[in-house]
C-alpha cells in the first residue's frame, strides 16, 4: 500500500464522524444548511436573547428591599388569582431626570468625537498598511494588533502613568521649557478620549485595511492615466470604494464606545459622565435593580438607532456601486 493510499484512508477516517452526523441530521430532516445556520441562532438565543428577556422583565418591576431587590413579574395572591406587577414608571423616570438624559446624550458625543477621531487617525494607518509589500504588511498587522496581548484594563491605566501630574508628558515638556507648569489631563474628558481612541484604534484600522486591500489597484492606474492628480484619485476612487469599511469601522468603535465604563472611570473626571457609569452606580450603588435594567434596555435601543442607520448607508452606498 502507497503512503498516497495510507494518506487517503487518513483522511476518509478522519471526516467519517462527520459524514456520519450529516447523514443522522439529513434521515432526521435537518439539510446541512439548516444545521449551519442553527449553531449561530441557538448561541444568540442562549447569551442575548434570554438575557435580554430577563433584563426586560426586571426593567418593568419595582425595587424592594429584599432578594432579590424586585418584585416578581407575576405572583399569586392569597384568593388564588394571578396578579401582575408591571411598572413602566422606570422608563418614564429617566426622560424626566435629567441626570440620564445628559448621561445619554454625553456618552453618544464622546463616541461620535472618538470615532471622528480614530477615522481620521486610522484611515492613513489603514492606507499605509494596504499599499505596503507582503513581508512588510505582515509586520504591520502584528504591530496594530500586538496591544492586544496585554489586558484591556492595563492598557488603560498605563495612561495614567503618562497623564498625571507628575507622568512622562508633563516631565518631559517642563524639562523641555515648553511649559512652567504641570498641565492637567488626567481626569478630563481629554483623557477620555485619548484612552478611547488608543483603545479602539485597532477595530478601525482593520476593517479599513480589509476593504482597502482589495481595491482594484487598475482603477487607480486608469484614473491617473486620465490626468487626475494623486488627491483627486483619492477623493473620486479611493475614498468611495472605501466606504464599507468606514461604515464597518466606525461601527465597532462607536457601539461599545457608547456603553464604555472602565476608560470614564479611570481616566475621566466626576464631570465626565457616561451611561456606563450611571449603569453601574444604579446597580451597585443604589441597587435599584428596575431602574438599571430601564437604563440598559433604553442604551440598547440607542445602539439599535445608529446601527440601523449606517447598516441602510451602506446598502445603498453598495447599490451604487
């Protein structure tokens, strides 16, 4: 027997576990395609849905001192009829306070800002990366990625060490002279966004460098050889075939930066506030569990509305072309 043979038979006793669970789905009436789609369904329905349910349901209760701190949705009473206790009173005490309307409307300026400006920084990085050789691009991905490899919560208090008072920006500029005196960025909304920025970056630049990498490189070559100048080659090709990954982009860094708890923490000031912070006080704080999961579900439609709208920007943005 030939080591081709050997390696065949290998192979064949290798995906026969396979082959035989695709033949118990299909005498079952499963197709493979239904069984595909069934993983990613039956995985948000467990870790997004139920959860969802849950947090509906509590956000329609009243807090209570007991455990756990709500009332139950339903309950029996003592004449055997089912009573229901269902409050939208949570809902409407956070249009009339004003502390979570600011927090809202604060958290969705801080996201577009940061995003605007990982656009703006990300979009040449991507650039740079996409029209670099293969051995080079190689390096830089592992680069942009490398940040990675330490904890979310490091990366972020390392800028405290640069930020503070007495960090490396401030001692370097007042050995320099540029400044007589320390400068205050720790526990402002600069700080915020520098952390956001510095934290999210990566989920820009991939996206665009995915999207840029493809580009037909002859459209390039075409409208140069039409007399178009670098600049407008950019601004008429390449920006607008670029767009799916903008719209990609921008999405991964402005739905979480939205709901982002630990950068406001630990870089922001008592003014910085965001509805990750007010989410976390309403739980821990103030346990008043009905009012916190109101919060929660009225951010997730505030995520829902912009996700909507970019998803529709880019469906026609794809017509186009």
């Amino acid at each position: 027997m030939t080591a081709r043979t050997l390696s065949r038979l290998e192979q064949i006793n290798r995906y026969a576990p396979l082959r035989a669970t695709a033949t118990l789905f299909g005498r079952l009436g499963f197709s493979g395609r239904s069984v595909v789609i069934a993983v990613p369904t039956l995985w948000l329905f467990v870790f997004f849905l139920i959860p969802f349910f849950v947090v509906a349901k509590i956000s329609l209760s009243k807090a209570v001192i007991s455990q756990p701190p709500f009332l139950p949705l339903y309950e029996w009473t003592s004449d055997g009829l089912l009573k229901f206790n269902v409050f939208f009173s949570n809902y409407q005490f956070l249009f009339s306070d004003p502390l979570y309307v600011d927090a809202y409307l604060n958290s969705i300026k801080i996201a577009l800002i940061s995003t605007i400006i990982a656009l703006l920084i990300g979009y040449p990085i991507a650039y740079y990366i996409a029209r670099s050789s293969k051995s080079r691009r190689n390096m830089l991905l592992m680069l942009i990625i490398l940040p990675f490899w330490t904890s979310f919560l490091l990366r972020v208090y390392a800028w405290i060490g640069f930020l503070k008072s007495n960090g490396l920006v401030n001692n370097f500029l007042l050995r320099t002279g540029l400044i007589s005196q320390p400068l205050v960025m720790l526990q402002t909304d600069l700080a915020v966004y520098i952390g956001i920025v510095y934290n999210y970056l990566p989920f820009m630049i991939l996206p665009l460098y995915a999207n840029l990498v493809k580009l037909d490189s002859t459209l390039l070559e075409a409208s140069s050889d039409l007399g178009a100048r670098p600049i407008v080659t950019f601004f008429t090709v390449t920006l607008p075939l670029s767009f799916p990954g903008i719209i990609a982009g921008s999405m991964l860094v402005l739905i979480p930066t939205i709901g982002e708890f630990v950068i406001p923490s630990l870089l922001g000031g008592p003014d910085t506030l965001m509805i990750g912070r007010v989410l976390w006080d309403e739980f821990f704080s103030n346990r008043d569990w009905p009012v916190a999961s109101a919060v929660a579900i009225a951010m997730l439609v505030v995520l829902v509305i912009p996700i909507m709208i970019l998803r529709k920007v880019r469906d026609a943005q794809m017509e186009v072309h």
